[in-house]
C-alpha cells in the first residue's frame, strides 16, 4: 500500500514520516496490518533530509494536477496535515481559503473518483471551536472567530459528510496546541506556546506576546504522532456516525510552563513580556480545556505533565549550538 | 438601492419579492429606510407572473457570470434562498455541492469584491442540526447527517465569517419546515409536511411516508416572509458574534395536524400511511423543537397554532377547482 502524508516536510509530518517508516505496515480495508510500500510526501517547500522509505514530492497541495499525481488507487492512507496557520489565514483570507478549505475538498474529490474509499486523517484544530470559555464539552458547537477556525470546521463538516456517504474512511482529529515545536517561530498566532519553552531552552531570548495566566491546551509532538498512527489503525467504524474526535491534551498556564522550563534547567530571564493585543484576542478565543471521552474510549492518551513534554523536546529536537 | 432574492420563482422568493415591493423600502446602511428602486428574481427557471417592481432573470446561480451580472455596487440587500432541497442533495451530491455550497461562496465573494458590504440574508435549515434528538438548544452542535445539511452547516459558517471579517453584514436563518408550501409535492424530504394539509384541503389524496407521532417544526410562509423582512431592517451589530438564529416555530405532530386538517372541514380519508424507510430515515435526523431565545429577543416570532397555519394557505395559496 501507499501513503501520502501532506504538509510532509512541516515537523509532524516528518515526525510522523519517520514513525510509520519504522513500523512498516498500516491496517489495510479488512483490519489487517498491510507491509507500507511508499510514504509520499507533499509540500510546497523542500525537505532537508528525507526520511527512509520515503519520496518527496514539491508541489502545491491545491492544485488538481499534483492531488492526481500523489492520490491514486494503491493509495490506503492520505494524512492530511498541510494548512496555513492561523495568523497567515487571518491575515490572507484567499490563501487560508485555497490552502484549508479547497485543497481539503479537492483532496477528498480525488479519493472519492477512485472509488477506492481510502482512509483520511485529518489534523483539525481546537480553533474551530469559538469563544465558549474555558471547559469545552464534546457536545460544544463550533462558532469559531477566525478563518483558520472557520476553514477548519468547514473541512471537517466535509470531511464526515463525505465518509458518511461512504466516498472515504475519515477521521478528523481537533490537535491540541503542539508543544514544543522545534525549529524557528512561526507565524501561527500559538507560536509562542512553544517558544517560551524552546528559545531559553536553547540559549535564545524570546518576546511573549500574552499574559501570564493564558492556559493553553497542549500536547507532544510524538503524543499527535502516535494518535495519528493510532487513529489510521483504528476500526473506524467504531467511530459512529460523527468522525470528529477532540484529542486528549494538557491544559498548563504560561506561568507553569516557566516554572516547568526553570526546573530543567532553563533560564526564565530569556523571557520578556510585552502584550500583543491582536495575539491576545486570537487566543482568547480558544478554549482552555476540552473533555475528551470519545478519544480516550478509543485508546487515544496525551502526555503525563509538562516536564515530559519538555523532555520529549530534550530528546528530539533540541538545536544544541555547536561546540 | 437595489435588492436581490435568489431562488426568486420559488414560493417563498415570490412571497418575499411581492411582499418588499408592497413595503417599498428596506433599512440602508445608515439604518434608515430607503426606497427599493428595483427587485431581482434570480432563478433557474422562468416565473409564471412577476410581482410589481421586480425584474426577472433566469440563469444559474453557481455561474459567476451571472451572479456579476445580478449583484452591482447598487446591491444594497441580498436575499439567498435558491437551494438544491433535502431529498434532491441527498440523491445528487454534486448538484447539492455546486448550489448549496458553491453558489453560496460565489455570492459572498461578488459582495467582498465590490467592497460595498451589501446585507446578505441566508436561508439555512434546521437540517444543519444532526440526530441530537427532541429539543435543540442555541448550543446545540452541528453534526449533520444529510449532504443538505452538511451544505447548510458549511455556508452558514462562511457566511459568519464573511460577516466577521466585514467583507459583508450577514444574518442566517435556520427556517424551520415551512407549512403550507403550496404548489406541488416535491424532492425535499419534508415534502409531506405540507401535502399532508395542503393535497386533502384540495380534495386530492396524499401517500404519508412516516409515522403519525413524527413531530414537524414548523412555520408558516407568511412568518418566514416576515423574518426576512425584519431581518434586513434588524441592525445586524445587534446579532453579536454568532450571525445564525434559529427562528421560531411550532412543533406539530403529524396526528395534530390531521385533526387540525378536519376541524377545517378537510377530508383525513385522503390520507394514506405507507412507510418509506429511507425518508423516515432522514426526518429522523430533524429536530423536533428548537429554544429559540435569541430570535424571540430580536423581535421574530411565529404562528399562534396549526390553525392559524392552516388559515393562512386559505387565504393565501389554496388552488380550488374550476367551478
């Protein structure tokens, strides 16, 4: 079987790339673990160093020709994670549109004309769901104030309609904030969840542009690998009739995580703050803890505490500065 | 100023053109009334008689060329109503697609483009709710069950953040089941909700294919006319946030309305029962009643009793046989 995992050179899907090259096979149409043949992957930018078993492909996720090229019938699993995050998406409405809604749809156009009924997984965000306040129930209705939330919901109303009428096998997963996220910031308005925890762990200053008391609802890098992997092993039927699934997370307030970063070793010195009222808003909309029974019911689990999420970043990504 | 209603040679495009031409005015963005100098009638088919003041055009509402054509820098309120119904979307998931969702995205483009920020006024569907069962609160979730729905869900949130973004003012209803529709049966799944009343009152007989106990929320044509009515005279800052409402109705088992049907003088031996499983199906995803306090605050109401929705197609629609 082949694979194809969009937004393949962004950090999860290289994560995720390098895991299911490990594990070598995914449960096939009958449930049974099938020997994976070829992981493709798709992004708009070059990979730097190509995981094994592994083909890169650059291209433009909305565009027909490239879905035609990557999608075909030998293809079991498409991961579908490429998106313009949401302060880009709030800032270029037409690309936020392009990218999150019409490349979604054209994706699952291309699974449904094959009439292989592929499985597709597909990274939501927690951001479809408005200004709720607070504890966010599985039954809390998206009223999302963003694009990169409305986008979101959007494809995932898509998503289980097109699994409904039995055109894919689909499941949308509503990521928690990803912490910590290596490399540089980004221009998500959540980059600084992960920054205030990279940069000083690595030496490097960082401005953070909210308050203290913002609790952000959180999970690893490899707890989001392992529920996508999870998730495309699942009997999905077992899903029921609505295939959007809220991921377990940890809800940590800024101020914990300094303390968190202090005791292994970080220097919270590293850190200023001086408030961005655009980001504030942003985030102000998005909920601070979600009940996650469904997922839980069906294996899905998160990480123990923040110390092991800041652990897992000492383990995989830390960028020491050269000797 | 000019006015458009898509969907304009249906019943209720019809009601509301002649019911605006009679007012002659609709709030301008200042929120005084304005004059109406011309009212467009957008649909795929042509009308039988065109109300006074209104021009008609026939053409495709997912077609750009005609959507520019019909909507100009004059357009002060759009009313949206062409739709591909319940039944039909279920049957022709492409069809659905193109009007219900397409056409939608089209028509809020047209309007950011002319940077104007025409109203545009949505008619959207409790279908939008899925098999949540019983009484459906304000926050209540969409997880749709129908392509129709699911269409319904997906430009109501574009609409929202079209609004959000002030690219337009916009306002979705969430019309219940409209009773008496008049005119013939047709491929909406809720056919039956009017041909129950409507076919006896004409002496005609009708096939019911659900159960008796099934529960329709319900309205009249005249309140719905109203709503939109009301809706583009509302100022639209009023609706916060969350620019969908749920509008009031009437839940009415289908027994209730026989025996409504018979104190009106009408004939429940035209009636017979014969279960369609596939359309039970589907109404079983249907709200049976909805809390509807926010409408209900801004003014919109409904009808008194299934007697009075009864009266109203006497007045109104009833086509009797030729003397």
């Amino acid at each position: 079987m082949k694979v194809l995992i969009t937004g393949g050179a962004g950090f999860l899907g290289n994560k995720l790339a390098i895991a299911l090259s490990e594990k070598g096979s995914c449960a096939d149409a009958s449930g049974r673990q099938a020997a994976i043949d070829e992981i493709l992957l798709l992004d708009h930018v070059e990979l730097r160093i190509l995981p094994a078993g592994c083909r890169a492909v650059v291209g433009d996720v909305a565009d027909p020709a490239v879905i035609e090229r990557v999608i075909d019938a030998d293809t079991a699993v498409v991961f579908h994670l490429a998106a313009v995050v949401s302060g880009e998406a709030e800032e270029n409405f037409d690309l936020g549109m392009r990218v999150n809604l019409d490349a979604t749809r054209l994706l699952l156009e291309r699974c449904r004309s094959l009439g292989t009924c592929p499985k597709v997984l597909f990274a939501s965000s927690v951001a479809a769901f408005g200004p709720e306040g607070g504890r966010i129930l599985s039954s809390t209705p998206n009223r999302p104030l963003t694009s990169y939330g409305t986008q979101k919901a959007i494809a995932e109303l898509m998503l289980n309609d097109y699994a409904r009428k039995g055109f894919i096998q689909g499941i949308a997963f509503r990521l928690p904030t990803v912490v910590v996220r290596p490399g540089r910031p980004n221009r998500a308005a959540s980059s600084f969840a992960s920054s205030i925890l990279r940069e000083p762990l690595q030496g490097q200053a960082m401005v953070c542009p909210v308050r203290k008391d913002v609790g952000v609802w959180l999970t690893s890098p490899r707890s989001i690998v392992s529920a996508f992997i999870h998730g495309a092993d699942l009997d999905l039927e077992k899903l029921g009739t609505w295939r959007t699934l809220n991921l377990p997370g940890l809800t940590v307030a800024l101020e914990e995580m300094v303390a968190a970063l202090v005791r292994k070793g970080g220097d919270a010195g590293l850190i200023s703050w001086e408030l961005d009222p655009a980001i504030q808003k942003i985030v102000d909309t998005w909920p601070v803890s979600i009940d996650t029974p469904e997922a839980t019911a069906l294996g899905f689990v998160t990480d123990s505490s923040i110390d092991e999420v800041i652990d897992i970043f000492l383990e995989e990504d830390i960028e020491r500065a050269p000797a």
